[in-house]
C-alpha cells in the first residue's frame, strides 16, 4: 500500500538497475582450460608481435607488422600495402565482420566468450584479483571488511597490478607504429614523440577503467556486439542452455542423487508418484557463482550471456560429486533441447554446421579472401599516375608545335632501387622530355630510377604537332627494365587550340 507521502510526492521512476558487485568464483574444467589456452595464445601474439622481425632487405623496415604512417605503408610480414591500396584493409575489415556472423550462426557467441579483447582482459584481471584477495568467498569478506592497513595493502595492490598490465598494453599498442626496440628506448628514457605518450595514456586508462572497473557493465550495457548477435541466433543457434526437463523441479539443497532417498525426505511415503517429479538440479547456484556477468542461466538465454561455458565446468563438478551425468548445462540449441524434453533425438551437430545461413556466410567470406589472395599475387609493383598542369592548358612553341605539361608519380613498391621507362603512346609525331632536359632531346621515352619504397615525382613535357583535333588520346606507359619486369599505364588527354585559333 502506498504511503501518504508517496501519493503526495510519488518517486521518480527507475530506469536503470543498480550495480550488483559480481565476485565470479574460481572453478575447473575443459571450458576453463580452453579459456586459459585461447588467453594465452591472443595476449602472446598482441604483446610479441610487434617485436617480430622480418628481413625485407636493406631498404625496407625490418619489423614483421608495422603500421608505418609516417611513409604511409601497412607492413605485414611479405605483404606491403600502400595508401592507394587501401581496399585490402577494407577487404579484411569485411572479413572480419563476415567471419564474427559465420561464428555466431555455427557456434553462438564463441567470440564474446572466449577471444574478444574485453574477455581476455577482464578475465586476466579477475585472475590478479583472485589472487590477491582470494576466492569469491574471501572477497565478500573482504568487500563487507571495515577499512584497514590490511584491505589498504590488497587494494593498493591489486590495482597497482591492473595498471601494470594496463600501461604495457597501451606500450604494446604503440609498437605497432614504429620500430619497436627504438620506440621502446626512446620511451623509457624520455625521448619518444609526445603522441606516443598520450596514447600509452589513453589506452591505459581504457584497459584499466574497462577491464578492472566496468567489466560485465560494458558487455551488457555498452557493446553493440550481443545486440546484433541476438537478432541473428534463433532456435538453431548453439548456445549455454539449462535442461529444464531433467533438472526441474529442483531438489533446494539436498545432497543425495538416489531418487528414493531424495523422495524420503521431501516427500510422504503415500506419494511415491513424486519421485519421477524430482530434478537433478540442487539449487546449489555454483553456476551462478562462477558466472562472470552474474545471470543465472537457468532462467534461459540473456544478452549476459557469452557463452564461455564455465557454469558448465561447474555443474559438471556437483554431477560428479552426485553421481548424476554430467551436462545438466551444457552448449545446445533450443529445438535440442524441445526435442529431448519430448524425448526426441536431437539434431546431427554437422546438420547444424551445414545450414544454409552458415554455407552462405563461409562462401562469401571465402570468396573475399580468394580475390584478395589473387589480387596481392597479380598485383604489379610498379605503379604510375599522371594529372595535366592546366595553366597555362597549352603553349604554342616558336615552331608551331603544341606543347602541354604533365606531373608524374611513379610508385616503386619493390623494396630496391629500380630503372624504369617512360614512354607515350598514341599521339602522332609527339615526343616527350624532362624540365632538366633540352627539348633538342626529347624522344617517345625517357629512362628514370626510382628508389625503393618511394614515389618519384617529376614534371614532363610533351610536344606536338598542331595539325590536330583540339583533344586526342595520350597514354603514359612506365616499364620496369630489370629481369622481374612490371608496367602500368595511365590515359589522359593531349590539349591542343581549336581549329581556326
């Protein structure tokens, strides 16, 4: 019943749940140890891979990955892409975002609960909290504990770790930039560029706030991620499910797994018809426990979930202990789980995997891979662009020809100097030559060296006679002249003044 001061003043509505502290409990199994396995591997390779080497020759950085923005070039082991070449990247960011659906219509939320980056940190942090303050039980206390010298020590501490683990990421992050071993001396000794600083900064305090403080808070409430994957998951889709068919009605506490015991303690004799009413779930919550969002799963699938299969590891434990199977929780689809409550068998899992949704997914994310594949094995390393100087557009020379100017890049993606012709096509009775040539010199080609790993830039002139439409067709070709070869060709247009001018 309301109170007169609630129907003076009603309270304002709520709109968002407070914060329930979540101390998830340590806990042992194969979907335990998968989780330490996929942790270490993902951390070994963002904390090691920039320190890779790979030899390009003399020309060319030596570090394995390397995103060097300052040459404006993407480095990742023998492959080398340019800022022109900017489709790759996208290519892989289509893959990537194809590959999470893939995952997410075989295996469910795979991802969220074993390999994203939130995952692995947070579950890294929760180990140094364990720790150092202990299990679940000893944190209680220790939350619940008056402030003193000892909470003082723990929490100092714990977090001095977290920031430990938070500014090394923010470190590794940032060799990723530039050559690893000089970026790591300049740093330590005070000499790295400002920017470096401030993203180590940056993303310390992203990895401490988010790994150590808002932990399943971001998962919940601010990843985009569990909402997209819950409009793609349907009855099909694999996911940590409850057997409500075996483990209901719950047994609240009891120990013992024999039906006949269980029945003779909750139960009058007069009703043996109860005993096939009994459950195998204890209410014991050791899967809610040990659930790093806190949800109870026996309550069906929640966007909480990410499926990392440790409340599996723990009820496995009490069926064990209870001499009961094991699976009570366990990784399944709805229409399984339908179909053995009416004592149906449950689907092939290869039936599962083959489904159109999925093939559709694998043969467009293939197929993207494979083009790109080939394109990087076709692509030539040689690449030229040409853009006309249009001021003046032409210039009539003192022998009547017609002379327009050009600027041309040419790009030499080898990691070695190379000599390279220029010519024109195309034009009749045209010829080209440098600004540091003499016109008395100009032919169909010039011959030019380029560095490794730069882009020449240089201006040519191309004559003509003026008998001649007011706009003909020219092309710039550039070949390579060592023994791996290489061309690219660029079209535009040849200026020329309109008849009777």
């Amino acid at each position: 019943m309301a109170s007169p001061e609630d129907l003076i003043a009603p309270r304002p509505p709520r709109y968002f749940e407070a914060r329930r502290k979540i101390f998830p409990k340590a806990v042992r199994g194969s979907y335990r140890n998968l989780k330490w396995a996929i942790m270490a591997v993902t951390l070994a390779i963002y904390y090691v891979t920039p320190w890779l080497r790979w030899d390009r020759g003399p020309y060319a950085p030596d570090q394995a990955v390397l995103v060097d923005i300052a040459n404006r070039r993407f480095f990742m082991f023998a492959i080398e892409i340019w800022p022109h070449e900017f489709y790759y990247v996208a290519g892989l960011l289509i893959m990537a975002a194809i590959g999470l659906f893939l995952v997410t219509s075989s295996v469910g939320r795979a991802w969220c609960g074993y390999a994203c980056p939130q995952t692995v940190w947070t579950d890294l942090f929760l180990h140094v909290e364990r720790a150092i303050d202990g299990d679940r039980n000893a944190q209680i206390r220790l939350q619940k504990a008056r402030l003193g010298p000892s909470k003082i020590a723990k929490r100092v501490t714990k977090h001095g770790i977290w920031l430990v683990i938070s500014v090394l990421t923010g470190g590794a992050w940032v060799f990723y930039f530039a050559d690893a071993p000089t970026l790591a001396r300049e740093i330590v000794t005070g000499q790295g560029p400002y920017v470096a600083y401030a993203t180590i900064a940056l993303l310390t305090a992203t990895t401490y706030v988010l790994g150590g403080l808002m932990r399943e808070q971001f998962c919940i409430y601010a990843c985009p991620w569990p909402r997209i994957q819950g409009a793609m998951l349907d009855e099909k889709s694999l996911l940590v499910t409850y057997k409500y068919w075996r483990g209901e009605p719950r047994t609240h506490g009891l120990k013992r797994a024999a039906p006949e015991r269980v029945l003779s303690l909750v139960a009058l004799a007069a009703n043996p018809e109860l005993a096939p009413r009994i459950g195998d779930c204890i209410d014991c919550n050791a899967c809610v426990a040990v659930c790093p969002t806190g949800i109870d799963i026996r309550e069906g699938s929640q966007i909480g979930c990410i499926t990392c299969g440790l409340c599996i590891d723990a009820c496995d434990e009490v069926m064990d202990r209870l001499d009961r199977p094991r699976r009570l929780i366990g990784y399944s689809t709805i229409a399984d789980e339908q179909a053995a409550g009416d004592g149906k068998a449950p689907e092939h899992p290869m039936k599962r995997l083959l489904r159109p949704r999925a093939i559709a997914y694998f043969l467009i994310w293939a197929s993207i891979g494979l083009a790109m594949l080939f394109a990087l094995g076709t692509r030539s390393r040689l690449d030229l662009s040409v853009s006309q100087n249009r001021n003046p557009v032409y210039v009539r020379l003192s022998d009547g020809s017609i002379r327009n100017n050009f600027t041309l890049k040419v790009r030499n993606m080898q990691s070695r100097p190379r000599e390279v012709e220029i010519s024109i096509e195309g034009l009749p009775g045209g010829a080209l030559w440098s600004e540091t040539a003499a016109r008395q010199g100009a032919e169909r080609s010039i011959r030019l060296n380029v560095p490794a790993d730069k882009v020449t830039k240089l201006r040519l002139f191309v004559a003509a006679p003026s008998d001649g439409p007011s706009r003909s067709d020219l092309t710039f070709r550039v070949r390579a002249l060592d023994a791996e070869g290489g061309e690219d060709t660029h079209q535009i247009h040849f200026e020329r003044p309109e008849t009777g001018r």
